[in-house]
C-alpha cells in the first residue's frame, strides 16, 4: 500500500483536512472536543507563519490519508533543536498500511538534512492510554523518557 504514497508539506488548502483530522484525534485519544474555527485557526496561523513548524500530510490517489505536525524546541545542551511530533491523525481505513511510518521516515530524513540549526533529537508525547499509538512508536526505535509533563493553562 505504500507504493501508492506520497509525503509533502501541507499547503493552505490543507487547512480544512488539516483541521478536521486534530478535532477527531483529539476527540478519539482523549475524548475532548475542540472548537473546530479555533483549531482551524491555528492550523491556519502554522502555515502562515514557517517558524512555527511545518505540517507533513500523506496523500494516496489524491485523498489526504495522514498528517502529522511538527514545531520545534531549542535546547541550549545540545546546541540544537528538538522535533515534536505533534498532532498525529491517520484516518481509520487507512490505520495499519504504514501511513505513520512513512511520515514519520519522511520526518526523520527531513531532520538528519537541517543543519543551522541541526536537529538534535525527535519527540513526541502521547496519551498514557493510547497503547497502539505507544506500540507504534517503539516499533519506529523511539523509546518511553524518565520525563514526566506538567502544565499550567492560561
């Protein structure tokens, strides 16, 4: 199925996909639901704005099947950037066709080319809960932090 696969960067007229698939996914992973013109939004607000990070979608027979976001932490120990992976949705006919492997590959090629600054390493969180999505991720060679994640909304 991969032969049929195509990663690119997300334009403007993947806004709406783009927008459609983080609604689902956060409603999927963590039963919360988004305002779909905020999120919308802040799609829109990425892609304006290339320092925020880049969306990567992966399209088959001219359908966006997957994407996945990715912004950037500076970390001064390492003189570099982190990739978080952010953001990632595969539509459910297309789950188990290596749709995330594919640009997941595609981010990590894209990583070893950047060079100023380089890419110091590949992140991501996930749901606690989300074991296919952990599964997938240790497949790929990531492995589980000793990190834990607190936040304060404002």
């Amino acid at each position: 199925m991969l032969d049929n696969l195509a990663i690119r960067t997300a334009t403007d007229a993947d806004v709406p996909t783009l927008a459609a698939f983080n609604v689902a996914m956060a409603r999927e992973t963590e039963d919360k639901a988004l305002d779909p013109d905020t999120v919308r939004a802040g799609v829109q607000a990425l892609l304006d704005d290339p320092t925020r990070g880049f969306y990567l979608v992966a399209e088959r027979d001219g359908e966006v099947v997957g994407s996945l976001m990715i912004t950037t932490e500076w970390s001064d120990w390492r003189n570099g950037d982190f990739w978080w992976v952010q953001s990632v949705y595969v539509r459910p006919e297309a789950r188990r066709q290596g749709v995330y492997s594919a640009l997941y590959a595609q981010v990590k090629a894209r990583a070893a080319e950047k060079t100023h600054p380089p890419v110091c390493g590949i992140r991501l969180y996930v749901e606690r809960t989300n074991t296919a999505a952990r599964q997938a991720y240790r497949a790929l060679g990531m492995v589980e932090t000793g990190y834990r994640l607190y936040e304060e909304m404002v």
